[in-house]
C-alpha cells in the first residue's frame, strides 16, 4: 500500500473515532447520515450535514464528516475547508492525516524521506533549495556545451575491502565552439591525481563537483579531442539506494557484493565525465579490476576476462550511445544463465546474472521475461540494443534501469513488493525493463523532466496488463496510480539545477496518468499508439524533453495540446471540473465546465447514472448543459468512486468543485 492509500485508510479511522454529542436527536442524525454514506448517497449527505452544521454550529464532526464526504466525491478544496473549520472547533490534527491534507510541509517532509536529506522548506515551494553546486552540475554552461562526447574509455580498480576505487578515463571528444576551457565532473570527496592531453599535464581548478580545465590554447570549433583523467578515492556511500544513491558495498556467504547507483545524483559520484543529460557518448568501454574469483558484470558485451591470483579483470563495450547514470558495474559470485529472443530482425541474447544460493528462484522469476519484452517490441518498436543483448543482475539494492545491466534486487517477488493483481507478473521486473525503451532508448535531457523516463515506464506497466489480460486489469493499474497522486510539486521541475523531480513519485504516478488522460481524449487508441510509438522511434537513442512530445502529438493530432501539457506538466495540481446539477420532475439537468485551466483546454470524464449507466463527456471551459431522464442517482467517477466494467477512454483524473447555489438531491 502506497502513503496515499494508506493516508486515506487513517483519515476513515480517524474521521469515526472522536466521541460524538450526547444529545439523542445528534445521535439520530448521525445514524441516518452514516447509513446514507455507505450506501455512497453523497449528494443527500451533504445536504443533511449543511443542515446539521446549520443547527449544531460548534459540532466539530458534522464538518469532519462533510470534509469526507468531498474527499470521495473528489472535490478536494472544499474538502480542505472543512477540515480546517472542524481543527478551528477543537479537532486535534497532530499525527492524523489531517496534517497530510491541510500542512503541504509535513506532507512534504513525509513524502521526501529516502529522497532527499536536507529540510523542504514553504519559502521554496518545498523543493530543495537550489545551491551552487546543483548549478554547476544541472546547467549546460558554455564550459559544457562547447565540446560532445564521443566516447569514453572508463579503467576502474574497485577494493572492496577498503572500499576505494582508482582509475582513469580518457575522454574523446569533438570541440564544437571555440573554448579556452571545459568543465568534466567529479565529486569533490574524490582525488585528481592528474589531467593530461598528448602526453601533457593540463591545469585545472575545482569548484564543487565541477573541475574546469583550462588548455594552452583555446580548443577550436572543430577540433578531435582526448583527454585522460587518473583519480581515487573513497566514493559517497549510498544512503537509501537507489534513490538517494551511491556505492553499496555488501558481502554474501563469505563474497565481496557491489552494486553502483546514482540517477539523480550523478555519474560523477564515481567517475569523471561530462556530469549533463543532453550528451550521450556514441559508445563506451568499462574495464573493472576487482578481487579474484570474483565476477564483474558491467553495460554492453563482454569482450575479455582475466583471472589470476591476484585480481579479476573485464572488459566490457557498450556499442550504443548510453547516458552516464546509465553507466555501472556489479562485483560478485554470480552464476550466469542465458536466454535468446528473436523478433523480426534478428535475435539477441538475455542474460542473467544470479547469486548461486537463488538461481531456482531466480530462473522461476524470469521466465516471464520473454512475455513482457514481446509485448514492449509490439507497443514501441524492437529492441534499442540487440548488439549489446540485454541483461539483469542482482543487485545489493532494489532496481535500477542501467542499460542492458538492469538491476533486479534479490528477494524476487517477495509479497512486500508492489504487485499486481495478476500475481504472474512482478512490477519491478516490468517497470525496469519497459525503462530500455523509456529512459535508456529515449532519455530526458534534463532532470526536471525525468517524467519522460518514469512516467512512460509506469504507464507501460499499465498497458502491459491491458496486453496480457483485460481492461479491466488495465484500470486496476490506472486507478492505483490516480490514488498515489500527491500534487505536491509540478510534474516537471525546474531546468539547469539538477532538480530533484522524483521527490513524491508524481513523476510516476501523475507521468502515467497524464499519459492515460492523453489517450481518452484523443479517443482514438491506433492514433494514440501510433504517436507513442513514434515518439520513441524519431527520438531513438536522443535526449528529449517535453516540448518535444507536446509538437508530435500536436503534428499527428492534428489538434493544439498545449493546454493539456500546460496543466498536467507545470501546475502542480489538476484540473478542476465544475458542476452542478438540478432536478425538475423526472428530467435531470448536469451542467459542466472545466475551471483553473487555460482557454482550449478539453478532456472527458465519466458520468454514471443508476449506478451502471455511462457517459462519456467531453467538457470543456465553456458550459456545457446535459438533459437526462429518470435518473435517480448519479456520480462522476474518480478513483474512489468508479462502475465496474469502465467505459473505454472515458474516465480521467482530475479535482471536482461542486456549485450547490442551485443544486439539489433528492434520497
């Protein structure tokens, strides 16, 4: 259970357990209006505790429970209002979810723990204020943006008794403006021993993570350059990997267990490069000297091994262009099994790479690989890197998506774990290798917007389940995702610093969302698969950022989504819909329109009447009245409140805001 889940199962409890009026005819009241709410007659319960408000003004319950009852219908303003009338008439918050609801800062405390060390402050939005250092390693200076990467030839000697590294990278590289200097990346806990170039000592400064090094000429626009940078050290250690990351160094029935992650935080945790999304390098070599009889797997292929007494050695190439986070390597006795998969255009190989004491486990765990890698080459395209072979090891840490050496931790499907409804498939192995096309194959060229990389990996869990299964598997999906949704911060964050956009998980949870609002309201699932496709076809091995998904969806729509992109990607919350609604005999009349939105802005949802019949409706900022007959209970589904069987591209997420100026219910 998510904290979102689990918040709304306290606030039930919570909004039962404080002892009520002694007064018999309170007593009566609440009876009926508490058998009304779980019948789900919301409409009528609210009118009953407008009533009961009105009569028992200093009854601190009566608001509580109104505040509840918005809750479920998803309007969540006037939820808010309520709450903090009922705190202002004696209701205690502290350690309820209260806090969560009303105090964005405990919130914001709760939802960053694992994620960020440092205090997440109202003066700045609750992000983490932004330093020097999360300048120079998030902003494509002109130090950075003067030269591109083309390769990188990463030596790496890796004690794990001492926990050290040492090693050496040279740089190819191709200068594209004229610059006296660049900047390379490395943190600032780790030693340069020496930079040079043909042979030659270059000076350098450092300034944070950030070293600049200057030449004794200016490089010019055009130039081939290499540059070879030898350091050591004792690299950061990873607090909660892997996503407040760094080195793990662990140890298994008597072997040394290694692992490396570093998304946010940086590949210059651990080696020296060029520490920015937008530039990939063409291809990479990783070579790890380790204690002997030990294993080291690493990106790419295997092109030669040593084994002495002394040490294990291996070379490994990766032949694609792969971001720097994508970059690792893993040290251990592991054992190998292999699989084949061919699609239309060849074969490539899987491998895993297992400790010895869980291969049953493991082989049993991964033999819906093939199921979910199949259905992923349907959706996006084959492959990104069948010259490499894709590969997962277990690692020291839960996952990460390090290109074709994905990181699977070790408790394979335990029931902690995150699962589906359909127990045949564990997330974590479906979200790490949707992430080859999302995040590896297409890779955000910024941290603020690494929904990009999440929110599609998240998404294609979903359609995974929709491929394998049903519909109906799908919504589970979807509506799982609608309720761990916080709307704390924007989906996408702010550029150039580093920002750290995973804080909350919106951009998992809201990155999918926004994904399944995208295909109701284009309603026309071969056009929306088309553009998904697509966009991972035209942007194969590129960095991208959103404006980027915005102009093809609005090349092949035909249609202007900016609006759409504008709330769900930079307004922290979602759209608003306003309703009312009247009864006149046996005609009902439901007026709509969507509110806090820029004009053109336009999106579905779903009305259901009698509790099975569906509507879809496409509302807009301008009101739109419906006229229905005999209708004798209605809801506007959300993801607590939602008919089984769903209509198909019909129900979305968003915030309602009712108008009872002219409305009413009858029971």
């Amino acid at each position: 259970m998510g904290l979102k889940s689990s918040l709304l199962c306290l606030f039930f409890m919570t909004s039962f357990s404080i002892n009520l009026s002694s007064q018999t005819d309170l007593y009566d009241k609440l009876d009926y209006i508490r058998d009304d709410l779980d019948k789900k007659k919301y409409y009528y319960v609210l009118e009953c505790l407008e009533k009961l408000t009105t009569e028992y003004p200093d009854f601190p319950n009566g608001y509580l429970w109104k505040a509840w009852t918005y809750f479920y219908l998803n309007d969540i303003y006037a939820c808010r209002e309520n709450i903090k009338i009922a705190m202002g008439r004696g209701i205690g918050t502290e350690g309820t979810v209260l806090n969560y609801l009303v105090f964005p800062d405990i919130l914001a405390k709760a939802v960053s723990e694992g994620y960020y060390e440092g205090e997440l402050l109202q003066k700045n939005s609750f992000r983490p204020a932004v330093t020097r250092k999360d300048s120079l390693q998030g902003a494509l200076t002109p130090e950075r943006s003067c030269f591109d990467v083309t390769f990188y030839d990463l030596a790496l000697t890796v004690d794990p008794k001492k926990k050290t590294i040492s090693g050496k990278n040279r740089i190819h590289f191709n200068v594209v403006q004229t610059s006296p200097k660049i900047q390379i990346d490395l943190f600032e806990n780790l030693e340069v021993n020496s930079i040079t170039r043909q042979g030659k000592e270059l000076p350098f400064t450092r300034d944070c993570n950030a070293i600049f090094i200057s030449f004794p000429e200016p490089l010019q626009e055009g130039g081939r350059e290499i540059l070879e940078i030898s350091y050591s050290g004792a690299p950061r250690v990873a607090p909660d990997p892997p996503w407040n990351g760094g080195f793990v160094w662990d140890k298994t029935k008597g072997n040394y267990w290694v692992g490396v992650a570093c998304e946010h935080l940086g590949a210059s945790c651990w080696w020296p490069n060029k520490d920015h999304l937008s530039d990939k390098p063409d291809s990479m070599r990783i070579t790890v000297t380790a204690p002997p009889n030990h294993m080291v797997v690493s990106n790419g292929t295997l092109i030669r091994q040593e084994e002495t007494d002394d040490y294990s050695k291996y070379e490994w190439f990766v032949s694609y262009p792969i971001n720097n986070y994508l970059a690792t390597i893993y040290i251990g006795n592991f054992i190998q099994f292999t699989d084949t998969l061919t699609n239309a255009n060849g074969s490539y190989p899987i491998d895993y790479y297992v400790l010895p004491h869980n291969l049953k486990k493991a082989q049993k765990y991964y033999s819906t690989t093939r199921d979910i890698v199949k259905v992923f080459e349907e959706l996006y395209g084959d492959y990104p890197f069948p010259r490499d072979g894709m590969g997962m090891i277990e690692s020291p840490y839960m996952g990460m998506e390090h290109q074709g050496a994905i990181a699977i931790g070790g408790d394979y499907g335990k029931a902690d774990r995150r699962v589906y409804e359909k127990l045949d498939y564990d997330y974590l192995l479906v979200h790490e290798t949707a992430h080859e096309w999302w995040g590896n194959g297409v890779t955000m060229d910024d941290m603020a917007e690494a929904w990009i990389s999440e929110g599609f990996a998240t998404y294609s869990e979903a359609l995974l389940m929709e491929k394998k299964y049903d519909s109906d598997q799908y919504w589970k999906v979807i509506i799982a995702n609608m309720g761990e949704v916080l709307n704390l911060w924007p989906v996408v964050g702010k550029r150039g610093i580093n920002d750290n956009s995973f804080l909350g998980g919106d951009i998992y949870h809201k990155g999918a969302i926004i994904l399944h609002n995208l295909r109701c309201t284009i309603n026309d699932d071969s056009l929306f698969f088309h553009l998904i496709k697509e966009f991972h076809t035209r942007n194969l091995y590129k960095a991208v950022t959103s404006n980027d998904f915005l102009l093809l969806v609005n090349e092949l729509t035909q249609k202007d989504f900016s609006p759409f992109f504008s709330k769900f990607l930079y307004d922290k919350e979602p759209p608003v819909l306003s309703y009312k609604f009247i009864r006149e005999g046996d005609k009902f009349y439901l007026s709509y329109k969507w509110t806090r939105v820029k004009p053109g802005f336009e999106m579905p949802f779903l009305f259901v009447t009698n509790n099975s019949v569906q509507h879809r409706l496409m509302g807009t900022t301008k009101g739109q009245t419906v006229e229905l007959q005999d209708v004798k209970s209605f809801s506007i589904a959300n993801q607590h409140l939602f008919p089984d069987d769903i209509l198909k591209n019909s129900m979305t997420y968003f915030w309602t805001s009712i108008d009872f100026s002219t409305s009413y219910a009858q029971k």
